[in-house]
C-alpha cells in the first residue's frame, strides 16, 4: 500500500471535492462512501483516500463515532496524516460539528495542534482577518448564508469555532501567510507553546494554501476546505499522473437534483433554457401518498432517450420554507432523499450511465441506493467537481458528485456532453 495521506470528509459532494483536488496535487485518489470496515478495500496504488460521511448535519456524538471509525480504517491502511474535510463555507452551529470532531481526531492522534483554513479561491472562498468571505461579500452578507440546516450568519471563524470547543483558538494573519513557509510553521509553535488548539490561517490565493499545505506537512491532523488539501497534496514529494478509470460514454444520462442552492438553482434552469427534459418533484404529494416515483419513471420513460433528462426537487427558498413549515426541516429532507435515492436505482436499472447528482445529501442518498462503496476520481468538469468511475449491480456508471454551489450555470449540459456518446 503506497498511501500518503488519508481524509475524512463531512459529505459526500465534499469528499468528492477533496478527492478532485488530491488528485490535481498529482495523487492518484479513491473515494470511499460511509464508514467503513474490515470488508472496504482500496484500489491498488492508491496515494490519497477520501472517507466521504455524512457527518455534517447528523448530532454531534454520531459525527465524531463516524470520523473516529474513518480515521482508524485510514491509519490501518497507512495513512499517517488523516485531513479533517468540511465545506468551504464552513456550515456547523454552535454546538458543532467542526470543533467536535476536530478535537476527537486530535485526541486519537495524541496531537497537540492543528490548522483550519476553509478558503477555496477558486470558487470565491477566501479567509482574511480571520473573516471568511464569498466573493466581495462576508459570508454573512451573501446568499450562502442561507444553507437550509445551517444557516451561517457569522463569518468570524476564530468565534465560530470558539463556541464549539473548550480549547483555544487563534489566527495566524495573511501577513505571515505571505513571509512563508517558516513564519507560519513558527507561528503555529508559538500558538502552541501558549496553550492554542485550534489555528485560522488566513488566505487569499491557492499560492497562499500551498505556503499553509507545506507548513502543515508534519502536523498529524489538519482541517479545512478542499484548498488547503490541494496545498497539502503538493507538498507531498511528486505522485505522477494520477489518471482515473475510463469512464462509460454509452448508455443514458440524467441528472438529479435535491439541493436548493442558488448555484444549482441556477443549473436548473439554464437545462431548461436549453430545450432539454427536465420534471420537478412534488415532495407535498410524495408525502400525502401519491405514487410521485412510479409517475417520475413513466415520465422518464416517454423522453427521447438521445436526451439527458433532469429531475429535480430543487426549490427557491421560499418554496423550501412552504414545504418545511408543512413537513418539518428533517422529514422535507428525509423525503427528497428517499426520492431521488430510488429514482437512482431505477433509472441505472433502466440503462442510465452517465448521471449527475446535485447536492450533498442528494448525493448520499443515490450512493447509498445504488450500493456504491468506493470510486476513482477521474477528470473535473468544473473546479471541485470531478466525473468518478463506480460499479453497479446494474453495470458501470460514469458518476458525477455535486456540491449544491459548485459549477458554472451550464454545467449540466456541458458535463454531460463531455462523456459523449454511444458510438
């Protein structure tokens, strides 16, 4: 086993993130879904593993069982750096998940330190001050403060994460970022010596997570976005090509969309736009008892089948707050999961094989439907998201894992016309 380095993840579109920027650090990357155990194997001459769980949103005692179980399964696989993978926008409450589980993978690990930075500038995530910011916007101020379980309405990170862990936190500034690799190893034994846990890093640039990635070399945890990972993985010594598995181009495409952000909202209709079939969800319905899966397939089933097709329970967020006050936040999203999960099997069954999932816990749900375990991480259609090589039962599918806000508003169709087709 040539294991470098191992990740948990808090979901599934995040490890697919994290997965996307080990392999642009040259490390040839498997991404394991759910926990796992004896039976969960590795592709041979894997560099980097990704343990996707869902782990962001569950209560904070399950959260930390899940990443424990994750990072013994990596350490048992040779990993001696295990990296702590959570959303660029940072999405927890007060009561965790972030800090929590931070501080159980600390204590396994018999660490005394570790650095977050959850900045991914490519997708307009960056940390100054110590203030995480969309684009020009605080995190507060833009529109992804409205995560439909975690609603982020502070950017302060050194608060957030302060409210979540008994140990302190400090800030390691973007002026020391910038002097190097050396100031900021220095700066984290100084925060160290003075009683410090936790340590914000600052950063602007991807040149800025490469300077953190180096001086986090030797840390035995490290925390944050998919950024921070990418800087990690390069400054392990060089992998090679990391190339994936060839991926299906003949058979069907689809995408399946449950996530409500702005961007995928976005996505949505821009497939519209396009001409091409596209069928919403009636989740209301769904849970008074209406057939709304057997309806969804005999519509799938009358689509030209030279067209992608979409099915989505996407919602603007007034929509998504109708159908929360009726259903309830936890059942709302239970029911969209349990949806769009056994369309998934349905439709692989059916001869679907290239398919796009929106969404994190979407994504959970159709992994999980389709009994897909691990992966390999093949080419990005668009930063953070990469196309995967899965087996089915039903035969391979050429997978592709959506964080709600990733992608350009045509990555859709694009994505889907890059597979190609039956030839």
């Amino acid at each position: 086993m040539t294991l470098r380095i191992g990740c948990t993840a808090d979901d599934f579109t995040g490890g697919t993130d994290v997965a996307a920027a080990f392999r642009r650090a040259g490390l040839r990357t498997a991404l394991v879904f759910g926990t796992p155990d004896g039976t969960t194997a590795l592709p041979a001459d894997c560099d980097a593993a990704v343990v996707a769980l869902k782990s962001r949103s569950t209560p904070a005692d399950e959260a930390v069982a899940d990443s424990l179980a994750a990072q013994r399964w990596l350490w048992s696989k040779g990993a001696a750096q295990v990296y702590f993978k959570y959303c660029s926008t940072f999405d927890s409450t007060d009561r965790g998940n972030i800090g929590p589980v931070t501080d159980a993978l600390l204590d396994a690990a018999g660490a005394a330190v570790t650095l977050h930075c959850p900045a991914s500038p490519p997708n307009g995530r960056t940390v100054y001050q110590g203030h995480l910011f969309v684009h020009d916007q605080l995190l507060s101020d833009s529109p992804l403060r409205h995560h439909p379980l975690n609603p982020m309405t502070d950017s302060a990170l050194v608060r957030l994460l302060s409210a979540q862990t008994r140990h302190q936190v400090a800030l390691i500034d973007w002026h020391t970022v910038r002097r190097g690799v050396q100031a900021v190893r220095e700066a984290l034994v100084a925060h160290q010596q003075s009683g410090v846990r936790h340590v914000v890093a600052d950063a602007l640039t991807d040149d800025d997570l490469a300077v953190l990635g180096a001086a986090a070399l030797e840390l035995p945890v490290v925390a944050g976005a998919a950024g921070l990972a990418e800087g990690l993985g390069h400054a392990y010594p060089a992998a090679g090509p990391a190339a994936g598995e060839p991926l299906p181009r003949g058979g069907r495409a689809a995408v399946l969309a449950g996530s409500c952000s702005a961007r995928t909202l976005e996505q949505i209709a821009h497939f519209h736009a396009a001409g091409l079939p596209s069928l919403r969800l009636d989740v209301l319905a769904a849970a008074s008892g209406r057939d709304v899966t057997g309806e969804a397939l005999a519509w799938y089933e009358r689509q030209d089948p030279e067209l992608p097709v979409l099915v989505h329970a996407s919602a603007s967020p007034e929509e998504l707050a109708a159908v929360q006050a009726r259903l309830g936040v936890a059942e709302a999203a239970a029911r969209v999961e349990e949806l769009l999960g056994t369309l998934a099997s349905h439709l692989v069954e059916r001869g679907v094989r290239r398919l796009l999932v929106a969404g994190g816990e979407t994504s959970g749900a159709v992994t999980t439907a389709l009994g897909i375990r691990t992966v390999l991480v093949g080419e990005e259609a668009d930063p953070g998201v990469p196309w995967t090589h899965a087996t089915t039962g039903a035969g391979d599918v050429a997978l592709m894992l959506k964080s709600g806000n990733f992608g350009a508003p045509d990555l859709f169709t694009r994505a889907l016309e890059t597979t190609g087709k039956a030839t």
